[in-house]
C-alpha cells in the first residue's frame, strides 16, 4: 500500500492544477475575520526537492511547473510569452517563487506548505495535516517543525478520512478540507465519496475540495459523477475542473528506453467553491492548457452548479 511517494509528482501537471486551485480558494476563504481551520487529509512530505533524486527519476515538474515557467517567460522570444498571464497563474508562479532563491526553481511547496503560508497567525487559523506514510510523516513532521507555527499546525499520522470526523464542524463554523488521496488502492474512491457525503453531514458549508486522476478505470470516471450526486442532493454549489495535457508526441530515440505515458490528465471537484473561483478559472485555465498541453487528447473542462 505504501508504494506510492508524492516525490516522484511533485511540480507535475496535476499539482499545478490542484495547488494553483488551492491557493484561489484559501486567498478567498482568509478574506473573512473568522478563524478558517483547514485539514489536508492526505498531506504527503510537505516540501520537495525539484533537482532530487525523486523528482529527477520521472521529470514529471517537466509536465508542470518547469513548462509553464518557460511559457510564461520563454528564454527564446521565438515562443512569445502570453500578453496577460491569468491572475491565478501569475499568483500560483509568484507563490511558488517565494520557496526558491530568485531565478531558481528548486523547491516546490506541498499541499501543507501552501497551506500553511497562507494563514492567518492573528486570526487563529488552524491547519490540521494527516499522513500515514512511515517515511513521509517523518518529513512532513520534520518540515513543519521548521516553520516553528506552534499550535497553529498539527501533524498526525492517521487515517485522513476518519481522522476528519472528528474535527468537523469547526469550532468557528469555517472549514476548508483538502482531500488527495493517491488512489493507489481502488478502495479510495468509494472512500473519497463516502468521506465527502458524511463530511457535508456534520458541517454542510464547509468548502471541499477533491483531486482526482483521470485514467480509464470504472471507479475514476465515476468519482466526479458521483461527487455531483452528493453536492446536488445536500442542495450545495459545486464546481469541476479538468486539466488533459495529451499524450506527448515525441518519439523515444532508437536504444532509448521508450517512453511512458504516466498521468496525462486530472480533476479537482470542489463543494461550496468561491464564488470568484469560476470566473478566475475561465480565464487561466485557457492559458494553462496552452502552456502545458502536448498534442493529440489535451482538453479542459470547466463546469458548475448551484
Ligand atoms: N496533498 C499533497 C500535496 O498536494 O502536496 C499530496 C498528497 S499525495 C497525492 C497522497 C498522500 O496520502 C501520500 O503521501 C500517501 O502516503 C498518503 N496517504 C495514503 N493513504 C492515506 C490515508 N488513508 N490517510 C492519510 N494519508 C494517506
């Protein structure tokens, strides 16, 4: 069960869509006064090396975070970078750039460091992370201590989708959960819609949010069909994103190793999203999948409720 490590991911095609919606959705949520407590269900190590070893194995920040920085600031003004780059992904780009030393683009912030960043000491905000992978937690737990935030942020390594039971609802009735399973195990799915459709039991105005790969499996393509039924039943907005950047076209060089296809698409569904979020997403999703889009099957799709 413990194959999977969010290291060999990191930067990928799919973090930038979940992180870029990530950021959206708390800059929005930590306007209010009230103290937002946020859970990352499924929290990973935290922070990632992109000249490590992991993430050196698969390249795949290739499909992401690396393509889209040469999109937006091409080094050749051949490929001339787009007049306006959409808020939300200059944003996500200046966010992640405060990790690195300027010019350089070596590590990149998890879910929880994200997260982290964006809440408010004076506000009492509170970050609850969930991780169950032995070495992970290990990092996770030692990153976090590094930030020294105190009882803001609280490591726990347990089930992310029971551990949610108990904090919902929040004491100041404001919550954002991040759920982000690997889905290494087919049982994630029924999980994920089974954790959504209980979360909204104890706490229906909290915002939640689901990453979700997109690959030819029963239980993949039904998951956003079966989020909606949820969202759609508790009477609550939604929205669902998709990013397909195609498969890449370039061939493997005779005695090189042919090239595999890895992850090529992903969602985020989100239950009670910012209003803000759909307008801001009609306009950098567009530009998104021109920056990272390879060729035959690149697609996004954008649609809501409520
Ligand atoms: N949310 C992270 C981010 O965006 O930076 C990435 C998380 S990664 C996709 C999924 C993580 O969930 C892995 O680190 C895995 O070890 C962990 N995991 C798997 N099953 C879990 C469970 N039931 N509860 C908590 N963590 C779990």
């Amino acid at each position: 069960m413990f194959s999977y490590r969010h290291a060999f991911h990191a930067g990928s095609h799919a973090d930038v869509l979940k992180h870029m919606m990530l950021i959206a959705i708390l800059r929005h949520l930590t306007q209010k006064d009230a103290a937002l407590v946020v859970v990352d269900t499924h929290a990973g190590a935290g922070l990632y090396r992109l000249d490590g070893d992991y993430a050196g194995t698969t390249g795949e920040a290739q499909t992401g975070i690396f393509r889209l920085a040469s999109a937006i600031s091409p080094a050749k003004p051949a490929k001339p970078a787009p007049k306006e780059v959409a808020p939300l992904i200059q944003d996500y780009m200046s966010f992640v750039a405060q990790f690195n030393v300027p010019g350089e683009l070596k590590v990149y912030p998890g879910s929880p460091f994200v997260a982290q960043r964006l809440l408010r000491a004076e506000a009492r905000d509170k970050l609850k992370l969930f991780e169950l992978h032995p070495t992970d937690i290990k990092s996770l737990a030692g990153n976090i201590a590094q930030l020294e935030a105190g009882r803001q942020v609280t490591v726990t390594r347990a089930d992310g989708f029971e551990g949610l039971k108990a904090l919902l609802p929040p004491p100041s009735r404001r919550a954002m959960v991040l759920i982000d399973p690997s889905y290494e195990i087919k049982t994630d799915y029924a999980k994920t819609v089974a954790c959504v459709q209980d979360a909204l039991t104890r706490f229906a105005t909290g915002t939640y949010m689901v990453w979700y790969p997109v690959i030819p499996r029963p239980e993949a393509h039904d998951l956003p069909r079966r989020l909606k039924t949820i969202a759609n039943r508790a009477g609550k907005p939604w929205l669902n994103a998709s990013l397909a950047i195609g498969q890449d076209e370039e061939r493997s060089q005779p005695g090189e190793p042919a090239r595999r296809p890895g992850l090529t698409a992903s969602g985020v569904f989100v239950v009670n999203p910012p209003h803000t979020l759909k307008p801001a997403l009609q306009v950098a999703l567009p530009q998104l999948l021109k920056a990272l889009g390879r060729g035959r099957g690149m697609s996004q799709t954008l649609e809501s409720a409520g």
